[in-house]
C-alpha cells in the first residue's frame, strides 16, 4: 500500500504574497501512476474573496513522483479583516482507486496573515471649525479616508483646551472618548458638549486629537487634530447712564458714563470718544478720546468729562455723540456687530433766540393762477444757514390734484425743504396751484412749519406762526340747457315735460332753480298750474332732469296763450353757465262756443214795424266771436 499524505498541517502566508504552495508526498513506491484528489475548505477564511478554491482536484503520483506541489491563490481583498484567517486542505482517495492509503496528516490548514490598512482621520474638509456657544453640542464627523473595513476598530477621542482660554469641563466636554467605525459604518460622529454660560469672554478654543492602538489604522497626519473655536453668544453690553445727555451752552461740561452690563471674564479695553453731528468740535464743545478698561469685579463703569463752548450764534439744540468702541483687533474675539459698542446723544441747549414762522396765516388763490408763495420769516440772526420744512396736509383740496408737488412721504402730506441762509430774513415756498376742469366747492389745505433736527428747541424755535391756510377758489362751471326752447300744445294735454341737462364735470350737487311765468296764459285764470321749485344736479347721476308743467282746460274759448319756464342760478351759485334758460309754452285753445236762435218761431202783427230775432251762446268766451 501506498501511503500519501502532505509534508505539513500548518502553512502560513501573507496576503500579500498572492498565493501559498502545499506540499503532497508519498511514502512508499510505486510503478503505475497513482492518484489522490485535493479539495479546499472554507474556515474563517472564505473563498471566492481570500483564496480560490479547489475543489477534487487530482494529483497523480508516477513512479518517478516523490512529492507533488499545488499552488493555491491568496486574494488581495484591501479588507482590514482579523489578523489571521484560515482554511482548510483536505486529500482524499479516488473510487476504485487500489494499493493506495492516507497517511496522518491527510488535513492540513492554510493561515493567512491579514496586510491591509485603512486611514482614518476628521472627514470636516478643514483643519479647524467655529461653533457658537449656544450650539449644545459639536458633532463632528470621524471616518474612513482610504481603505475598507471588514471588522471594527476602535478609534480614541481626546478633547484638550489651547491657549485662547477654553476650559475642559466648564466650556466643553468630551461626550463620546471613543468612537467605532466597522464595514456598516465606516463614518461616526464624535460629540463634545458646548457648555453655555453666560460670561463674556470672546472666542475660545479647545483641540480634538484622534488616536489608535490598532496595528491596521494609521490615523492621517493632517487629519488628526482638529482645531475647535468656540463663539462667545454673550453680548458686549455697554450702556450710558442717560440717553441723552442735556446741558445748557452755558453749564461749562457734561460728564458721560458708560456701564459694562453683564458678567465679564476678563479685562476689556475699550476707547470712549466724541463725535460731530450737528455741533462741532473746537466751536462747540472740546473734543475727548481717551483709552479705558473695564476690569471684571473691579471697574465696570467708566466716564469722561466733555467741556461745552459757549458762543453766540443762534443754533438752536445741537448733538454730539460720545462712543465707546472696542480695539480693532479684538473684533473677531466678541459677539459684535462692529466696534462700536455703545452711543450717547449729547444734546447742548442754546441760549440765544431765533424765532421762524409764516409771514401770512391765510392765502386765497383762484383755481387759474400759477402757484401760492408762502413766506417764511426769520427773527434773529443765525451764523450757518439752516434747512426749514413745511409740511403739506390735505383739506378739501388734495395733493397732486389741486396741488403740487406730489406727495413726496406720508399718505395725504407732501414735504417741502428749503435752505435759509444766515443772510436772509425770508424764505419762500412755491406750491403750484393745479387748474382741473370739475366744478368744486372752495377747497384747502393747510401748510404747516416743521423743525428739522438742527432747529428743535433751544435758540432756535417756531413762532406762533406756524400754520397757514390756503383756500383755493373754484373757476370751473358747468352748462345748463332747456329742452325744448319752445312748445305747442292742446289746452288738454294735461302736462308739459321739459328736460333739464347739464353738460360738465361736478364733485359737487349743482342747483337750479326752475320757475314759471305768465304770457298772455295765467295761471290764476288756472291756464295752468304755477311752478317754483329747486332741482339738483347729483355728481354720480346722470346730467338729466326732468320738470313738468301741468296745462289747465278751462272750457273756455280764448285762443292760444303763452308762458314760459325759467332757469336760473340760486343767490351764490357762480358754476352755471345757461345755454337756454328759458322755454315758450303756447296753449292751443280746444273749447267751442255754441251759438243759435232763442226761438226757432217768431210771430209779430204787420202794425208793429219790426221784430226782434235773438241769437244766443252756450259756453263762455274770453275774446269776441
């Protein structure tokens, strides 16, 4: 009998190598070929992915054969796996195969030793972050930069604070010190606590480090420190004692305080200094820029005194501002908008008197004219000139209708601005007067002097003055006619109807008074009924009427008479052009007189000389038959 079994039960190869050799020997000898079938089995290494299988292969023996040889492949997977994986080598004996038996080591067990890498790192695209404090917690994201994962490794997290003052356990803490990253999550999070206080203390900073103990992790250079700066969300509150500060021309100085509001962490240099607006520097008051510090439980309230000027030039109040500003270069450290920390109005109250007011407090203007001129009058003399508005306000009339400029700001109100040189004791205001073609009421609208911020109070005021009230007179009118100017009718028709147009543009109800008169009809002979009445025109109807004279039948024959209606103008009604104001109305007569003998027979004797025949009437007449 044939013995056959492998050289060795253990082999061991890298998985870099790209495959392993088992060695298969026989002990005794042989002179016809002899076989023996190899197959491969699956351990904690597997096939296709670590090595390829082989599956009853034959290995034939000849006489000449002491050993044979079989090279199995070793995959390259790029996994980082277990340090050793194994399988298994199996020899077997053909059916029918005699003479022919397996040694002892007729299993052997192939290890592979595991030669992959990953590279992990903070996967955050940059060497430091900025979050605020108020963020609760810093999540950032730790993964696999290069490499696969087959098992977990485990990475170790270490929260440290740098020189920009951020404390462990009072401005962060490390909530995760160790992450895990396997093949189902290559990425994970690692969290750090952003504690929130309430002390002022600018930016601040703290660095995660990442690290590893696994042989098979190679944390990446740049990507192992993470640089983490926390923004403070505690304002820099500063505040003045007042807002604003008051002091006559003539007090000599005002002193400003500004307080630190808060809790503050460490000491915080600031500059206070004044500023122009409208009064100036040297003619004013002396300007002041001077460099403090707020010191936390120390000093938290600093003050300058301002000395004022006083001249005698009429200023009315005047402003300057004193700030507190933070250093430049501590901008970026703060929870600020800009250097400027705080601001205080100044206001210096003059003491020499110029008064400003309208000349006129009424104006009328016909609708046709051009423009109204409102004057304005200084009292007082003035070193710089100074702007004066007056406000526009509608009445009646409305801005953009019957007046211009269109309003410029507020809803019905319309902003004029003018330049009062100090050389001058007047200024005018030109307000053009608009001519529409609608008949109106007499309209207004009331102009009103208004100060401007460098004339309030102080040395220069508004006088009693300070409204003036401009009526514009209406020239538009509208046409009236009559229709029809002359009318024939039969004394029984019973009404005569006219109509009454108007022709133009009306906002307002047009009267006009309608009356009748006698012709050679009267109306106490009841030729008809007399009219005295008031109509109106109303702005959203049509501009027709309608007026009716009633004809009296009399019954009595008296030919054809006359009357007439008239138009006219109620007492103050300056609107109403006539085109016709006045009607004829002639009254055909329709009453028949009947007239006939008394007496169709009349007897009288031959010695009388004569008889008397009588003709007699049935109605009544007005003139002869």
């Amino acid at each position: 009998v044939l013995q056959i079994e492998f050289s060795s039960s253990m082999e061991t190869v890298g998985e870099v190598v790209g495959s392993v050799t088992v060695e298969v020997v026989k002990v005794g000898e042989n002179e016809r070929p002899v076989g023996v079938v190899l197959s491969t089995l699956n351990g904690t290494a597997f096939a296709p992915g670590d090595f390829t299988a082989q599956e009853q292969l034959l290995l034939t023996f000849n006489a000449s054969d002491a050993s044979l040889s079989i090279a199995i492949a070793i995959a390259r997977d790029g996994l980082v796996e277990a340090a050793e994986e194994a399988f298994g080598a199996v020899l077997s004996v053909p059916e029918g195969e005699g003479g022919v038996a397996l040694g002892t080591l007729r299993e052997a067990t192939v290890t592979i030793t595991d030669s992959d890498f990953v590279t992990v790192g903070f996967s955050v695209g940059s060497e430091s972050v900025n979050v605020s404090e108020g963020v609760g917690v810093l999540n950032v994201m730790v993964g696999v930069l290069s490499g696969r994962l087959a098992r977990g490794v485990s990475l170790g997290i270490e929260a440290v604070g740098s020189n920009n003052g951020a404390t462990a356990g009072s401005d962060f803490s490390i909530i995760s010190p160790m992450i895990v990253l396997d093949s189902s999550t290559p990425q994970a999070l690692a969290s750090v606590a952003i504690t929130d206080d309430l002390l002022v203390e600018g930016r601040e900073g703290f660095s995660l480090t990442l690290s590893t103990t696994d042989q098979s992790v190679v944390v990446a250079r740049n990507s192992s420190v993470l640089a983490v700066e926390i923004d403070d969300n505690d304002p820099v509150r500063v505040a003045f004692a007042l807002q604003p500060y008051r002091v006559e021309e003539t007090g000599g100085s005002v002193l400003v305080q500004a307080s630190f509001l808060g809790q503050l962490e460490r000491p915080l240099p600031v500059s206070m200094e004044t500023q122009d607006e409208t009064a100036l520097a040297g003619s004013d008051y002396t300007p002041v820029s001077v460099s403090l510090v707020f010191v936390p439980n120390s000093t938290l309230l600093l003050e300058a005194s301002v000395a004022i000027l006083d001249d005698d030039i009429g200023e009315g109040f005047e402003t300057f501002a004193v700030q507190v500003l933070l250093p430049s270069n501590d901008r970026h450290y703060y929870l600020v908008t800009d250097l400027l920390l705080a601001e205080a109005t100044v206001e210096i109250a003059d003491n020499e008197d110029v008064v400003i007011e309208f000349v006129d407090t009424q104006y009328q203007v016909v609708e046709g004219s051009n423009f109204v001129d409102l004057l304005i009058s200084k009292g007082g003399r003035t070193q710089q000139d100074f702007l004066v508005t007056v406000v526009l306000i509608d009445g009646e009339a409305i801005g953009g209708l019957d007046f211009s400029p269109f309003p410029q700001s507020e809803s019905g109100r319309v902003f004029l601005t003018a330049l009062l040189p100090s050389n001058a004791s007047q200024v005018g205001f030109g307000v053009v007067i608009r001519d529409d073609s609608i008949v109106e009421q007499p309209e207004s609208f009331t102009a009103r002097l208004q100060s401007l911020p460098a004339m309030q109070g102080g040395g220069v005021m508004i006088g009693v003055q300070d409204t003036a009230q401009v009526l514009i007179l209406d020239n538009d009118f509208v046409t009236v006619t009559i229709d029809p100017v002359e009318v024939t009718v039969n004394e029984s028709v019973g009404n005569v109807t006219f109509d009454l147009m108007m022709e133009g543009t009306t906002v307002r109800d047009i009267r006009v008074l309608v009356s009748t008169m006698d012709g050679s009809a009267k109306a106490i002979n009841q030729d008809y009924t007399p009219l005295s009445s008031e109509v109106t025109f109303k702005p959203a109807n049509a501009p027709r009427l309608r007026v009716t004279v009633a004809i009296g039948d009399d019954g009595i024959v008296e030919g054809t008479e006359s009357l007439f209606l008239l138009l006219a103008a109620p007492e103050g009604e300056r609107s109403i052009v006539f085109g016709s104001n006045q009607s004829s109305i002639f009254i055909q007569d329709d009453d028949v007189l009947q007239i006939e003998f008394s007496s169709s027979m009349e007897t009288v004797g031959e010695v009388v000389g004569s008889v008397t025949v009588e003709v007699v009437k049935a109605g009544e007449n007005e003139r002869p038959v």
